[in-house]
C-alpha cells in the first residue's frame, strides 16, 4: 500500500478502492478530479459524511467516510457488520485517531 507523507497530514490507497487515496484528516481524493480537490461529500441523516466511490469492477459504492479513514489507518473491520464509534462522539470528526472499531 501506498503512503505519502506531508507536513499536514498523511495520505494512503483505500484498501478496496485503489484508485482513491483518503487523508488521516479524512479528506477523500479520487481520480475524477486529478486528486487536485477532494471528493464531494454528503452528509447523512445520522451526522456521518459518506462519498461515492467506482469499485475497481466498475460499480458505485456509497461509503461512510469515517469507515474508509478507520479501515485504511487502522486496519481491517473485525466484522463486515461492525461499526466505527467516533472517541469523541462527533460524526464528523473523522480523523484517524478520532476512530475505533465499535465493541
């Protein structure tokens, strides 16, 4: 995997989705915009902020974008069911060390 290093943050290839790169700031880029801007993002019911990803078959995904910074900075879910508890309790915080596999 992929990692690159800045003075601000770090960027990896989300596991799964190789042509996107998320931020551990959980800024999401992919290859529509050159990875010059960060995908737009929408923001759920729940508070969560999700984006749309092409999986490399060809088919769109909507994923939390909480779900994608946990599973690229923190390693795989336990579970495909278990969910990303925010340690602060805002949905929208999703930097890296703001996120936990849920119990």
């Amino acid at each position: 995997m992929n990692t690159y290093k800045s003075t601000l943050f770090q960027t990896k290839r989300i596991p799964g989705f190789p042509s996107y790169i998320v931020t551990d700031s959980g800024i999401v880029f992919g290859p529509r915009n050159g990875f010059d801007e960060p995908l737009s993002s929408t923001l759920r019911p729940d508070g969560r902020l999700w984006v749309q990803l092409v999986a490399p078959n060809g088919t769109g995904r909507h994923k939390g974008i909480d779900r994608l910074v946990c599973m690229t900075f923190n390693g795989p879910s336990p579970t495909p069911r278990t969910r990303v508890r925010h340690i602060d309790g805002d949905p929208r915080n999703n930097r890296a060390e703001n996120l936990v596999w849920a119990a």
